[in-house]
C-alpha cells in the first residue's frame, strides 16, 4: 500500500532494468512535448519484444509510435472473419505503460492484403462488406486507445488518377467516403487520416488528393487529417518550404496534417557529407511541421538502422533513420533535437492567409 501510495506499482519493481542504451538527452520525447509535437516511430514488433536496447531507446526518445506491419489487414484478418490482433496489442500494450499515443496504419490500402480478397467469390457486394466487417472490427478492437488512424493509404496514382486496384475496381471511388463513415462509428475519438507519398509538393498527385479530400470535407465525412509519407532519396529530392505549401493548401478546407512515414535513404557506407545532407532533410521536415498551425505530429519510418525496409525495399540503400544500428543518435537526431528546442519558425509567406 505504501508502495502503491509512492506510485511505485507491482508492474514498476518487476520490470527488468533498462539495458544500457547510447543517451541523448534533452531527449526527443521531452523537447516535443515542450513544443506540442507528436514525436513517434514506426515500430517493428518483433524487434520491440526481442530486443530489449530497442525497446528502451524507443520508449526514451519518442512518445507515439505506428506498427510498420502489424495492423495490416494480411496480419489482423489472415482468414475472412478471423481477426489476430496479438502482435498489435503487444505493441499498444507497450505504448501505453510508456505513455505513448498510437498512429494505427493502416485499414484499406492496396498491398499487404490477404489472398481471399481477391479471390473470384469477391464480388463487388463481396468487398464491400468485407471492408465495412473488417473496419468495424479492427477500429472497433482498439477504440479508445488510437489517435489517429490512417484509414484510407495511397489511393492516388502517381498522375492523380484513383489507383486501380482491388477497391477501385470493384467498388469505384464510392470505397474511400465509406471507409471513413465506418472508421468513425467504430470509434468517434480517433482522427482519421488519408496518407500518401509524393504529395509534398505541387503536382497531378497532390492536387488530385486535395481535391478528394476537399469534396470529402464538402460532403460532411469525417476525415480530419492528411498524411505526408517523405520516404526521401538523397540528396536533394526534398523541397521543405514546398512541404510547408502543400501543408497549408490541406489545412485550408480543415484538414490536420502530419509527416508520418519519413526516411532518406542513402547509400552505405555514407560519408560524413551524406549523414549531414539528411540531417538537414529530418529538420527540414520538422521545420515545416513547426511552422504549420495544422502539424502537430512527425513520425520517421522506424527509429533506427538496424530496422528498416530500406535495404529489402530499396537494393543498395539503408542508412535511412536518425539512430545508426547500434542505437547511437546520428547527425539526424541532433538536428531534430535542436530543431525541436530551437524558436518556432513563422507560416511560410502566403500561408497564412489562405
Ligand atoms: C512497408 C513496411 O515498412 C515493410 O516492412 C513492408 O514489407 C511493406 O510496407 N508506405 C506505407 C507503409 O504506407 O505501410 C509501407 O511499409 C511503406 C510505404
């Protein structure tokens, strides 16, 4: 009892001690929440109930994380109406005894899907039920401790066409709205994002996904944010101040924005000059976040070297994350430490006012 009344609880004194991890401090976590700013990663399950250094620096330096698979629906519905959420529990388990928030990614995408939706049985009338069943389920399964859910992942093409895939070509684009109604009647709490790459910048894509996502708004669906993915090449495929535009052109019919799936990926083993091109990416991004009224969230793509699709993905690449494998911070992660402790930077000209 006098344990419990120091705040000291059973599950406190049982944890193993922290294994040593490279320090960094002021750490990310506490500059961003000093700063109102969503700190997060996406996390490797396996890599965060194995690897106890992993565990440990990610629960000192960021405070939101998002499964880079594990709430995919190839994983949570193997099999139509069999639902594993395991592998997702553990990690929201692990969240909240760390005081995380959670980013749930994602619930209707082209990739990662089981095999039995597309199998012929799946008629139109087929797939649209089994989205309603399984958004229902999932988001329904988590109510209550999800922030944001990236609800409707990468619809648009790279020309700004709707991407042909198994829901366009079955359901139209009549999938997106209903995807977004069903998310929010399974959990009215949570702010449901579109997230996209290559929508950082002025082009087909980018103008076809604000114009989705403004008929959306007009029409009284509950999307509330837009999601900026930023896997970057380096160097200089990267324009910040054109994020910064693109933020604000989004915030404009009332959207939230968020960078959620960063990386630069370089090629290894990087020169001193690549790790500090990067860095200047990472702030970059953050910067813009900063600037923009509507940010208040920037996740990388993973945390560490030592996990990510980068190299499998990408032949060649790796190098692509603010930690190096042996969970040190690289020049990334000071500049995102200074970035975030450093003065607010002002809107960018002109976005104010729209
Ligand atoms: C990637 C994962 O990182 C890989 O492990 C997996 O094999 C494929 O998917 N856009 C997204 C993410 O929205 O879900 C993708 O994650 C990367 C691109």
């Amino acid at each position: 009892m006098v344990l419990a009344a120091l705040g000291l609880t059973g599950a406190g004194l049982t944890r193993p001690a922290s294994p040593a991890v490279p320090v960094l401090v002021p750490t990310l976590r506490s500059l961003a929440a000093a700063d109102g700013i969503s700190f997060g990663a996406a996390v490797d399950v396996s890599a965060l109930l194995g690897d106890p250094g992993y565990a440990t620096q990610l629960g000192a330096q960021y405070d939101m994380v998002t499964p880079e698979n594990v709430m995919k629906w190839m994983y949570t519905e193997p099999r139509p109406g069999v639902y594993d959420f395991r592998a997702a529990d553990a990690l929201v388990g692990f969240a909240r005894a760390h005081g995380m928030k959670v980013r749930g990614h994602n619930l209707v995408w082209f990739e990662q899907n089981p095999v039995w939706l597309t199998r012929p049985t799946m008629t139109p009338g087929a797939l649209a039920g089994a989205l309603r069943r399984h958004i229902t389920a999932e988001v329904g399964h988590f109510r209550g401790r999800i922030s944001q859910w990236d609800v409707v992942n990468e619809a648009v093409d790279d020309d700004g066409a709707l991407r042909r895939d198994v829901w366009s070509s079955a359901l139209g684009s009549t999938y997106i709205a209903e995807a977004f109604r069903w998310a929010h009647a399974a959990d009215p709490g949570a702010v449901l994002f579109y997230n996209d790459y290559g929508i950082d910048k002025p082009g087909p894509k980018a103008d076809a996904v604000l114009a989705l996502l403004t008929r959306l708004r007009r029409e009284g669906s509950p999307v509330g944010g837009v999601g900026f993915e930023l896997h970057l090449g380096s160097p200089a495929d990267f324009d910040a101040g054109a994020l910064a535009g693109m933020m604000a052109r989004f915030a404009a019919v009332g959207l939230a924005t968020a960078v959620t799936e960063m990386d630069v990926r370089l090629k290894p083993p990087a020169p001193a000059g690549a790790l500090d091109a990067q860095a200047v990416d990472f702030a970059g991004a953050l910067q813009d976040c900063r600037a923009q009224p509507s940010c208040h969230t920037f996740v990388s793509w993973g945390y560490t070297d030592l996990d990510s699709w980068i190299p499998g993905t990408f032949p060649g690449f790796g190098q692509a994350l603010p930690f190096d494998a042996g969970l040190r911070p690289k020049p990334a992660a000071y500049a995102l430490q200074s970035g975030l402790a450093g003065p607010r930077p002002r809107p960018p000209t002109g976005a104010a006012r729209r």
